[in-house]
C-alpha cells in the first residue's frame, strides 16, 4: 500500500513534495471470526447518558488520515485512543450478557430477602428455594462466560469492528455494514492440532461450522454479518465447499441467507501461483436469495496473459440448479440439459428404494501393491495355472471412474475376500507371488501367522491367503 501511494505522489511548485496522507489507520490486525462484543448490541441508551459522540470518532479518524504534521498527527491519535477506549467501556457496559447478569442478581436478591404475610407451605418453600438455586446457577454460569472473555487467550486478538471503523456506524453507534467485502480466507482444517481451533470456534455458533471442515467457509457467513443490507462478498476459496460434505452447512447458509450472483470455477487451472487447491470465486450478496446464479467454469487452455475478465464476461451464463444443500456442480448449458432430462426420466442412485440396493465404501485389500496387478501380471500368473483366472476379477479405482463413464485400465484384483472363504493353496501359484509382499501385507486388526511368524492382521476370523488366526 505504501509503495502504491509513492508511485501516486507528485511534487508541488518549488520542488515540495506532496504530503502523503496517514494510512495505517486503515490497516487494522486481528481474528476476525472472533469479537468479545456482539456487533447487534444495542448502545444507543448508553451513548446518549455521555458525551461521547460517533461522529466525533469519525471526524478525528479522517482527521488523522489527512493530518498535515506530526504534532497534529499525535494529538488526534490520542484523542482517537480516548474516544475508542470510552465507546468500547459504553458496548461493555451495554453487552447483552452483563446485562442480564445484572438483572438476574437482582432478582436474586429480591427473592433472597422476600417478605410473605403469611407462612409458606411446604411445596411452596421448597419451589421458592428452587428458583434461588436456579438464579445462582445462571449467575455463576454468566460470570463464568464473563471472566472466560477477559482472561481466554483465544479474544487476544478478538477484532471489534465497530471500534475499529467508524464509518460503518450510524449516529446512535448502531453498526450499519460495509458495502463490499473483499478476501482471500486461509486454509486450515479446524481437526488439525488435535481439533482444538475447532473447539474454539464451535462456541460461537457459526450456522456454516463442521468438525470436518475448513475455516474459510465460515468467513462466508462472517462476511455476510458485516454487510449493510444490498452489499456484497467477493472471496477467492478453494472449490470443495461445493461438493465435500462438510460444505453442506454452506450451501444451506447461502441457499437461506443469501444471493450468490456468480461463480467461477478454475478447474485444475492454477492462475495463482501460490494456491495448493483446486480454487474458485464467489460473488454473494445481502439479500433474500433469488436461485439464479451466472456461473463459469474456466477452460484448460487458459493462459495467464489472456483476458479473464472479458474471457468471464463473455462466457458467463445463468442457472437455477443452485439452489439445494446438495452437492453444486457447475455444468455448460448443454450439460444442465442433459442432466434436467435425466432427472426427470431416472431415479439418483442414493434412492435405495427405488433401485433396492445399499451403496458402500470400495474394497479394501489391506495393500493395492499386492492384490491389484496389472493386465501382464494376470496373464503370467493365467499361463502359470488357468485356475487362477477364478479369483482375478477386473477392477475400477476411483480416479478411473470419470464423469459419465469409467475407464477400465487393465486393473486386476486378486479377490481372495474373508466372506468367500477362499483357500489359498488350491491358487499356488497366486500364494507364490504374494509371498514377496508379506512383510508389508496389512488387513487392519487381529494378527494372523504362518510358519515364519506374522505377517498379517485383519478383523475377520477367516483363513485368508492361507495365514491361520494366531491363537492364545
């Protein structure tokens, strides 16, 4: 940003250089998923019993940024410190939560020293101590909440925005909202360390949280908080959201809360040189959802020094398809044809009933090194014993499953599964080539032996490859 205001500055008559304006007021640094402060707290009451005033917040911050001098510069940036100071002490003193401490307190009191003209009955005593009991529960809980505020490491670095910008305030302090949002979310998974920044972050109710999910989804619902009403997002994220199951709860926010005007989808397109995913851009706005958005899915053959904005513009084209939790999938128009024809004649797989059958994780052979074998290996181990040919069925990965069709790539697996029983030595050959992977051969769970000792686990009782259960 600095440089970016030398290469605009300019010298006066003289030889004088123009006076930069002061912009580190407009660099702000903390967690802005985190506030201590709810930005809807009410502090209208609170500002009118002082002095404190918004706009004389406003007035010293542009002040501040236009600040011809040092010694002016110092002065308002003490007066702004003051102001802030006073106007965060007015929202504490507003916040919600300790107001209803307050009140909870004297309620409190007021049943602790209750009058009665006449004595209690006994089920009137004991309903009387247990709202006492049930008051001091909630107060406790409060101060609990209160003090883990102030003293929790996790609000160090809690972002206040409307301490921080004033514009975005009206005259009563209200917060208003910012018109645009513009970011690039970083990318952590809330299970790494142990979950514990998931742990952190799941206290504060973010409608779009998954244990299983990533932190930038829940800037999508940040940002739509700080809009005013009519603004927009505009965030460059990583593309799984929309299919990954954890992006569930995001899709619903955006489907509920709402428009999401465009999206385009980079594909496996790295225009930027640091992003280690697959990205997309999406533009939102604050507004009652209206499930139509102009997406894009930017082709292959891009190259960096072409055109994206008019490239973009020129291509984009509208759907309705959107607007589900369900997976979103970006297709050309012809696609969505197809696939709106399809679903009006066929039933999706996932509908059990219709189909009557379950659909289940793929095989798992403990080491794909060992029982998946190329086309040339099957045929050496068929000339060996044609025999071999009965457990040596073809098989599919899932990167040879493509959209529309799969892509048999000469792939074999030895099928000797635990539910079929098979007995390797009728296969000798089979067991001959799988004795050079035994050291690594891992079936996940009891350990299994043979005459050398263990070289196998797995959770079933079966004999598999030949290897006995090994006993007690």
């Amino acid at each position: 940003m600095w440089i970016e205001l030398l290469k605009n500055t300019y010298y006066k008559g003289g030889g004088e250089l123009e006076v930069l304006p002061n912009i580190d007021i407009n660099i702000k640094c903390g967690n802005s998923l985190i506030s201590r402060f709810d930005i809807g707290t009410p502090i209208s009451k609170a500002l009118k019993k002082s002095k404190l005033k918004v706009q004389d917040y406003r007035d010293a911050v542009y002040g501040y940024k236009n600040a011809k001098n040092k010694a002016q510069k110092e002065k308002l940036e003490n007066l702004i410190a003051e102001i802030k100071t006073n106007f965060q002490s007015k929202v504490e003193s507003n916040d919600k939560r300790l107001l209803k401490l307050n009140k909870l307190k004297s309620e409190l009191e007021s049943l602790e020293t209750q009058d009665t003209m006449f004595e209690r009955s006994k089920a009137e005593e004991k309903a009387h101590k247990k709202e006492i009991k049930t008051k001091k529960a909630e107060i406790v809980k409060l101060e609990n909440e209160l003090e883990e505020i102030k003293s929790n490491k996790i609000y160090e670095n809690a972002f206040e925005w409307r301490f921080e910008f004033p514009e975005v305030l009206a005259d009563n302090g209200d917060f208003i909202g910012f018109d645009v949002v513009i970011g690039n979310p970083p990318y952590i998974q809330l299970q790494k360390d142990g979950g514990r920044l998931g742990s952190e972050l799941e206290r504060f109710n973010y409608q779009t949280f998954a244990k299983t999910g990533d932190i930038y989804t829940l800037f999508i619902e940040r940002g739509n908080h700080i809009l005013s009403q009519g603004g927009r997002i505009s965030y460059i994220i990583s593309n799984k959201w929309m299919r990954a199951r954890y992006g569930q709860n995001t899709r619903l926010y955006l489907k509920n809360y709402m428009n999401t005007e465009c999206l385009i989808e980079m594909g496996g397109v790295q225009i930027f040189d640091e992003a280690t995913v697959d990205t997309n851009i999406i533009i939102a706005q604050k507004s009652e959802p209206r499930n139509i958005t102009s997406v894009y899915t930017l082709d292959s053959n891009f190259k960096k020094n072409d055109d994206f904005k008019a490239l973009v513009n020129s291509s984009l084209y509208k759907t309705e398809s959107l607007n589900t939790s369900e997976s979103w999938l970006i297709s050309s128009p012809l696609e969505e044809l197809i696939k709106t024809k399809i679903k009006s004649i066929g039933y999706p797989l996932g509908d059990t009933e219709k189909w009557n059958l379950n659909i289940n994780r793929g095989v798992l052979t403990g080491l794909n090194e060992a029982f998946i074998i190329d086309g040339q290996t099957k045929e050496k181990l068929i000339k060996k014993d044609p025999k071999n040919n009965e457990i040596l069925k073809p098989t599919l990965r899932g990167q040879d499953t493509k959209r529309y069709r799969a892509e048999f790539n000469n792939l074999w697996i030895i099928s000797t599964f635990p539910s079929l029983n098979t007995n390797i030595d009728s296969y000798p050959s089979i067991k001959e080539y799988l004795e050079q992977f035994k050291p690594k051969i891992n079936q996940t769970g009891e350990k299994f032996i043979n005459n050398e000792g263990v070289i196998s686990k797995s959770k079933k009782k079966q004999v598999i490859n030949g290897l006995k259960p090994k006993t007690k």
